[in-house]
C-alpha cells in the first residue's frame, strides 16, 4: 500500500497566523480571551483552555482590562464597536483575506452597490461579511441565486457586487459568477476564495482521483474540511471524515492499495502527523513519505541564503518597511527603499496585506531571527527577462524620460535605463528634445545587451504602428461629408496639408476661404487645429480633399443674418470707379455708393470727394439679395443730419 499526504495539509497563513497571536497573548500574563473559536478545531481550543484562554460568545462576556482575540473568521463592524465601548485590549487575528471582502463589500455599499455573497450564511465568517454592510444577499448555490435573479423586475436597475466565502469550493464560485455576469448589466465581480484554500482543494481532488481510498483530517463542524470531503467524494467511493487518527479503523482500507491524506485550514500539524503514522502501522508501511511530510511539517526551522528567491506573505505595512511571513523561523522584512524600482511609489501602493510576493534574500541573521528582503531586486532580474521577451514579442512598453543628451533621449522602464536615439525619438531634426523630459512615452525595446547592461528603444515605432492603424480605420470609415478636426503639416502654393489623424488631405486654395486670398498663408499655418470635412476622396491612390470653408463662414451669409435696409454701417472705400466708389461693409462684401449718393451735391468724378482706404458712414438703402448687390448712400445721412437740424 502507498500512502500520499497532500502538501497543502494543515493550517493555512490565516490560521497559522491566529493561534500564532493567541499564544504570543497568552504568554504576557494578562486574561485572555477569544470571540468565539479562535478556529475551527476542538483541540486546539482545549490546548488554549490550558494556557488559561477562554471563549466567550458574546462582546458582553468580556470584562473591562480583558485581551479580547477576534478570530481568524473576521466580525462584524458592531462587534468592534461593542468591544471597544467595554475598555478592553482588542487584538485582531481576522484572516487578511477575509479583512480584504470587508473591505470590497464596506466601499461596493458607499458606490451604491449591493454586495452578493456565495457561502454558508450562517457560517461566521461570512456572517461577519454581511456585517461590514447594510443589506448584503447571501446564497448558497447557484439555484439560489437564478431563483432570487428569477424574481427581481427590476434586476438590471440596479449595481452589484459580488464576492465569495474565502472557503467556498471554486466550482460554485465559478458556476454563480458565470451567471451574475451573464444576467447582471452592472456588476463588479472579486474572486475572493483563497488561493491556498483553492490550492488545497484541487490537490484533494488530484488525490482523490488516483487513490482508492481518502482520509480527511479535520474537526466537523470545519466548513473548510467538509468541503474537501465533499470534493473528496465526487472522485473516491471510500473518503473517510475523522477528527483524530483514533478515529481510523483498520477494517475500513482492506484490500486498499493506494490512500491519500489531506486536512483542512484549522487542523493542527501534530494530528496530521499522528494520521499519517497510524495509517504506516495499519498498513504495515514504515516511514510512508517520512521525509517530504516531516518537511512540510518542520518547515519552520529549514534554513534560506543569501541569493535566494522565496515566496511569502505580506502580514503588515509599516512606516519604514514591509513585513512578510515567510513559512520559516524568521521574520521577514523589506526597507521601504527595497519595495520598488520607482522612489515615487508608496508601498501600500503596489501592496496590501495578504498578498503573496515573490522577494530576493538579501540578508539572513539567524541570531535576531530576521531576514532581509528585496522587491527591488527581484523585479530588476524579472524586468531583464521580460526585455528579452519584448524584443522577441515586439511588445509596446511605457517609460518615463529622465534625460536628454546629444544622442537622443533617456527612458527609465521599470527601473532599467533605455537609451533611445534621435532618429527613434519621433521628434524632427531640431525639434524640442529637451521638452519630453518628464513625459511618460510609449515605445518598443528593440536591442537589449545584459551582460553590457545597454538597452535601445524607440518611440518611432510606436508612432509608426498607430498612424498606420489610425490610417486603416480612416480609410474603412471615410465618407464625402464626413467631419475631422486636424493639423496644419504644409503649405504650399496651391493649398494646405492636413492630418486628419495618420492620414493627410489637401484643402485647396480655393476651399481656404470665401475671400480672395494671395497664398493659403492668410488664412492658416503650420501647427493650426482647423475642422475640415471630405469634398472627395480616391482610396486607390490614397488622395482626399478637403473642405476649410463653411456656409457659415460666407461673408454674403454672414450679411444677410446681421445687416438690413436702413442700417447704418462703417464702410472702407476699396475701389473709385467713374460711376461711384466700392465700400468694404465686412471682409469679402463689397456695396456700391453711386456717384449720385457720395454727396448731397453735384460731383464732377468720385475723387473729388473721397480716396481708397477712406473710412466713411454709409446708409443701406437697397439689398439685391439673388444678384448679391447692395446699394450705399452717404448723401442719405447728409439730408437726414439737414432735417434734424431744421
């Protein structure tokens, strides 16, 4: 017979955490007690009752100067207020997974949102969920939900959230947020099981699946456990639930050749171990997997160097630095001058409690017990491979300019320094290399050398690959009519050249303007923001013309709207004819004053009385609105000033 023990047996961080807390507790002298269970799992709680801690069920059993543990499961916001109003200490040993979905439901209420939860409601961890918000739906199965969904009218008008019971099994999960995301219109889904419970769960069904029969440690009323039984059961007939090894009956694994073990979160090491060494006796198999499972068990004591990449979890985020919970004897932490590449971040930026990180051993003291970590470093070798990649993958990147220097620019890219040369930095030769400095650019890493340290990028390319996509997508769209707003390129003598965004269009000389003009000069220049619209366009030959001028900008147009017969206007005389003098009304509209209206007497020529560029009054006195004619008289004013006068 061969015995396999699943590796992720036994307390998780959560709980290894908790009853780490109630010991350290229990050993300043002071009562103690814990809010409940501090987990699930009757031995444990009776090895507390000996060290003197106690459980109460109530926030009101507690007595003033008590050291009141909230268990790992999390409370409602109601209990740490009854607690705190009793003067006691409060230590929280809530799981900070679990902390995280007090978190998410607390700020998804404040947005407007109502929190759905998928667990056991009368589980008190999700109890204490529902706590953190006013009117949270909880369901235990994905039936449950399509019912409740089934009888809303309004469903959709209203916003969700929706989390899970950090211990729930990862195919209800799955089941009921492919439902909510299908039926709901807005909603925010978080994947809130644990990692290390959803881990522990697959293992368990791997196990399962091979063995023929399986051994589940773990206190019954553990929600953990008995999920992992129930996954058990879906791949073996012969799953047995026990909470000791005196529980196991020889009797029951006759004829059995293959038995897997695994345990839930709150099931102590020692019990798992005893488990493990009954089934040798039962099976006559003498230090079944002795060595790999003594290293689960002791890997508190294994030892970590200098050079070394470990995992672990963030427990808490000071003032000056990051403490991470390594697995082992030693307390990990990381300067805050170690966390990150960029010394503008903040740590609780980029890290919460309850993460898992990969750090970089930087320093081991086995005599305090710490050890030193990097984030920094371990990201900087990362960041190298990852080069390697985009250059392979001709992946865009962002990076932010630091410098300029005679050959081009200088990018800092997660902490690498990128040189990207003149003729790659997208700026025309004797263009303002000086002003990107500051700027966050995107471009793509085209060389990288490690063992010289050298890495080239260019913006170039990126510009490149998105003026030809925006150039694809205009021509898929472009329309006769069809608006763009864009930017003066070029002038030249017959019209301007516009970027309508990656693809440039003529506007004529003729389409810059309703006026005479000499060169497009007097109307734009290079760099103007202007709307133009399609006159015309050739896909073929990739040609399209555009259009400056509007209706609304004819001067006639603007004529007609603002001006009428009587109005008194200030003229310009542009032109004397033998028959009378062209006044300027605006810009482009032109009256004629005859010579009979330029005095209120006889005039041999119009020169006599006035000169080009003169400015004079004149009265409107007829508007020939289909031959674009208009009359002016400064002989009007000079009888209408003489009545006045009489």
């Amino acid at each position: 017979m061969s015995i396999h023990v699943a590796g992720s047996a036994g307390f998780c961080f959560g709980v290894s955490r908790a009853v780490e807390m109630v010991e350290q507790a229990a050993s300043r002298g002071k009562r103690v007690v814990t809010l409940g269970p501090i987990i699930h799992n009757r031995h444990v709680v009776e090895k507390f009752k000996e060290l003197g801690v106690h459980v109460i069920d109530i926030p009101e059993e507690a007595r003033p100067g008590d050291t009141v543990i909230i268990r790992s499961h999390g409370v409602a916001r109601d209990i740490y207020e009854k607690l705190e109003a009793r003067n006691v200490e409060i230590i929280d040993a809530t799981c900070p997974f679990v902390k995280r979905i007090h978190g998410i439901v607390r700020s998804a209420e404040e947005e407007g949102r109502i929190p759905i939860i998928i667990g056991t409601a009368s589980h008190p961890e999700v109890e204490g969920i529902a706590g953190w918000c006013t009117a949270a739906l909880v369901f235990e199965s994905r039936e449950s939900l399509e019912n409740w969904a089934a009888s809303q009218e309004n469903l959709n008008n209203s916003s969700y959230c929706i989390v899970s019971q950090t211990t729930s099994t990862e195919s209800l999960w799955k089941s009921c947020a492919q439902f909510a995301k299908k039926e709901f219109t807005n909603l925010k889904i978080f994947d809130t099981i644990c990692k290390a419970t959803e881990y522990r769960q697959s293992e368990a069904a791997f196990l399962s699946r091979s063995c023929q029969a399986m051994v589940v440690v773990g206190d019954l009323t553990s929600s953990n456990t008995g999920r992992l039984a129930m996954i058990c059961r879906e791949h073996c007939d012969k799953v047995f639930l026990v909470d000791n090894a005196g529980e196991l009956r020889p009797e029951d694994f006759s004829g059995v050749s293959d038995v897997g073990i695994t345990a839930g979160a709150s099931t102590p090491a020692w019990i798992i171990k005893e488990v493990n060494k009954t089934m040798s006796e039962i099976t006559n198999v003498e230090a079944v997997q002795e060595e790999n499972f003594a290293e689960l068990l002791e890997q508190s004591i294994k030892t970590l160097n200098t050079g070394d990449k470990v995992k672990g979890v963030v427990t808490s985020i000071g003032n000056t630095e990051v403490q991470v919970d390594l697995g082992t004897k030693h307390a990990g932490y990381i300067p805050y001058d170690e966390v990150s590449t960029d010394p503008s971040v903040k740590p609780e930026d980029i890290l919460k409690v309850g993460d898992e990180i990969e750090v970089f051993v930087v320093r081991v003291n086995d005599q305090e017990g710490t050890v030193q970590l990097s984030k920094k470093k371990l990201d900087g070798m990362k960041v190298w491979d990852d080069m390697a990649a985009w250059v392979e993958d001709k992946t865009t990147v962002e990076g932010t300019i630091t410098e300029e220097n005679k050959g081009g620019l200088v990018a800092n890219v997660q902490g690498i320094r990128v040189f990207i040369p003149a003729s790659q930095s997208g700026i025309a030769k004797g263009g303002d290399m000086a002003g990107q400095v500051g700027k966050t650019v995107k471009m793509k890493i085209t060389e990288v050398n490690r063992a010289r340290r050298r890495v080239i990028g260019s913006i170039r390319a990126v510009l490149s690959e998105e003026r030809k996509t925006a150039q694809e997508k205009i021509w898929a769209e472009i329309e006769n009519g069809k608006k763009y707003h864009g930017v003066v390129k070029s002038l030249t003598s017959y019209g301007a050249f516009v970027d309508i965004g990656g693809v440039d269009g003529m506007v004529h000389v003729s389409e810059l303007s309703w006026n005479r003009i000499k060169t497009p000069a007097d109307v734009v220049k290079v760099g103007d923001e202007i709307d133009v619209y399609v006159i015309s366009f050739d896909p073929e030959k990739h040609k399209i013309s555009l259009g400056y001028k509007t209706a609304e900008m004819n001067p006639w147009n603007q004529f007609m709207t603002g001006y009428q017969v009587g109005d008194v206007v200030d003229a310009k005389v542009v032109k004397l004819m033998t028959f009378g003098a062209f006044a300027e009304i605006l810009p482009g509209v032109d009256g004629l004053i005859h010579i009979s209206q330029i005095a209120d007497r006889r005039i041999g020529k119009p020169e006599d009385v006035l000169s080009e560029g003169q400015d004079v009054k004149v009265k409107i006195t007829d508007v020939d609105a289909e031959n674009k004619r208009i009359s002016l008289s400064i002989r009007a004013l000079l009888e209408d000033a003489a009545e006045d006068a009489e």
